[in-house]
C-alpha cells in the first residue's frame, strides 16, 4: 500500500478514480435496502454528471431496479418499521425517473412519500428517527428525509407546500442547536426520558462529526428545490451559522474534522473521514450557490488536501482505498451506546465504508468542479 500524492489534488480527477475502485469492489449492492447504497449512488450520480460516462449511470440503474420490482414494490421494505433511514435512497428513485420515465420508480418513490405522510412525530411535529427511537429527533433523519420530501413535492405535488419540511429544520435548531457554537447535538428525546438524555434540554450531551455532516448535507441538497424565498432566506442562514461552526472546530494543522469535532485535542479521539468529506462538499456548494462567501473555499481546500493526505491509500492493483470511517455511531439500542464522548471515539473505523466514499464522491465532484 502507498499513500496517494497530495500534488494536484485539485486537477486529478480523484473523483472518477475512486468511483471505479468502488464500482469494481462492490459491482451489486443486494444485502438490504440500505442507506449507504443512496449515498454512493448519490455520489456517482455527480461523478455521471461531470463525466457523461454512461457506466456510472448503468451502475446505479441496475443497482436499484435489484430493489425495485416491475410493480414498483421495493425489495427488503418494511413501512411499518416506520424508519426514516429507509427513505434515503427515495432521491435515486426521483433520479431514475427523471431519466427514464419509468412508473416503476414513481410507484416506489409515492410509497416512501406515503410513509412519511403516515410517520410517527412528536408532539411539536418532529418525526420520529424511527418507530423503534419513540419521540425522538436526529440530526441524521434530516438527511435522509428531507430532501427527498422537498424534491417529490417539487415534482408531484400540485400545492408546491414546503412548510412540512422547514418544519422539521426549525425543530432541529430550536431543540438541537447550541447557539454559542452554531453546532448540533446528535440527538434529542422530547420526553427527556432516555438514559442518553440531559434532564432539562433533552440533548445528548455530544457532537458528533458525521451526525453534523448529515445536517449540513441536508441544509444544500433540500435548498435545491425549495422556490418559497422565505424558506430558502431561513435555510441559508442556517448554512452561514453552520460554516461559522465548522471554522471554529476545524483541526488547524491537518484542516481535517474530527469524531467528535469540538474536542480534537483529547485523548482517543481521531480525524473523522466521511464528516471531513461532508464539511467540504457542504462549504463548496454552499459557496458555489451564493448562500456563504468565497473565504470558505480555502478552509474547504484545506480539508481536502488532508483528506487525500490522511485518507487515501492505493494498492498494488492501483485500486484507491478509503481509511477512517467511522462504521456507525447511534443513541440507545443498548446502554453502550449513552452518547458519550467515551463511547463516540470507541466506535470502530472502516475501510471503504460505503458512507465515506459516497461522501468523498460528493466532496470530489464539487472541489474538481
């Protein structure tokens, strides 16, 4: 294995390098209809726009008509788990039938609309993460529902009402958001009641890197289809507090995000690859937009050459690997998980977790852009 060269980082086309290594180690995704599998198909939905090469695109077709069945039935759903990682890979369904016109993925994609229309929600309107995590609220299910519910709505709904979806953002911010640091905790309980729990905020009591990735992610992917300037003045804002944030916790030698970004100094902790990857595809097109201004580009730069430095390894096939993912971190499901700082930085890392590598896709596309 040798570690890749950081020289020009910004012209190679690191994107479409990782997008074959990644096609070649993993050609079906057949296990689950997972959330990983939206994020890298995501990413090589922007590798196919910048590159017109049609393998990208075929990938992620046959990809998910395994899931998709002729009657627009989704192999391996369950509505009734009522969870919200299971409408991410919706926004490829709304992608495949924008090119093809195909009603197999309408159908689909009208069945993960209607879960959310039925979704358990706390008292204040909040959807549940899952039905399994009763009354509360992740910074995740963000990125997994939102953009998805604003893009069908854009697309099929003749009331073009985004108020349901801002709702959920207000939520985060009013209940989640620490407003010294413009950061987020991961998760919230409405009742206060869980072990993970503060008594009287009812945060968990952590940040935690890709959690906050999530949101940032969430913030620009939904502002691509919302037409309601108010919404969209409100979003913005949000993503301008959010940079301000990032700035503050960035690590100042290596430009990288950490597990548990605001305590990078501490013992155990580690630089955090699939967060880093989303810092810098949320600052990039944040400031491709015009929602922040072009002084991010640097602290973006910064990032990216230490994610190429820190994370990316080639093998003697000329394969690129991926280092550094965290494989999961979650609240509850068993008293380890108490959202600690303890217990975040003893989650394990992975090599080329599907997560990271979506997100380097994303990352790379908007820096080579």
């Amino acid at each position: 294995m040798e570690n890749a060269s950081d020289k020009n980082t910004i012209t190679r086309r690191w994107s479409v390098w990782m997008a074959d290594s990644a096609m070649e180690k993993f050609p079906k995704l057949r296990k689950r209809w997972a959330y990983d599998y939206g994020v890298l198909c995501k990413g090589l939905e922007k590798v196919y726009s910048a590159t017109k090469d049609k393998k990208y695109y075929e990938y992620i077709e046959s990809n998910m008509d395994y899931f998709i069945l002729d009657d627009g039935n989704i192999r391996f759903y369950d509505k009734k788990a009522f969870n919200l990682d299971f409408i991410n890979n919706g926004k490829t369904l709304l992608y495949l039938y924008r090119s093809t016109g195909k009603e197999k993925y309408r159908k689909a994609a009208q069945t993960l609309r209607q879960q959310l229309a039925e979704h358990p929600r706390t008292a204040e309107g909040g959807f549940w993460h899952k039905k399994m995590y009763p009354n509360q609220m992740w910074l995740d299910g963000l990125y997994m529902a939102q953009p998805f519910y604003a893009e069908y709505i854009s697309t099929f709904e003749d009331k073009k009402d985004f108020s349901d979806v801002m709702l959920q953002f207000r939520l985060i911010e009013k209940n989640m958001k620490n407003p010294k640091t413009h950061l987020l905790y991961h998760g919230y309980d409405e009742t206060k009641a869980m072990f993970w729990a503060d008594k009287d905020t009812g945060c968990s009591s952590q940040y935690w890197g890709r959690s906050i990735g999530w949101y940032a992610c969430a913030l620009v992917d939904t502002l691509d289809y919302i037409d309601d300037g108010k919404i969209c003045g409100e979003l913005i804002q949000m993503a301008g507090n959010l940079a301000l944030g990032l700035k503050s916790v960035q690590h100042p030698q290596s430009g990288l995000w950490y597990q548990v970004p605001d305590r990078y100094s501490e013992y155990g902790n580690y630089p955090e690859c699939s967060c880093s990857c989303m810092f810098v595809y949320f600052l990039m097109k944040a400031v491709r937009k015009g929602y922040i201004g072009s002084e991010y580009v640097q602290i973006a730069k910064k990032a990216y050459y230490g994610i190429i430095r820190e994370f990316i390894e080639v093998d003697e096939n000329g394969m690129m690997n991926l280092k550094g993912t965290v494989y999961v971190s979650g609240l509850g499901g068993g008293r380890y998980r108490d959202g600690s700082y303890e217990y975040y930085i003893s989650e394990p890392k992975q090599i080329d977790n599907l997560l990271g590598i979506g997100a380097f896709l994303m990352a790379s596309t908007e820096m080579e852009a």
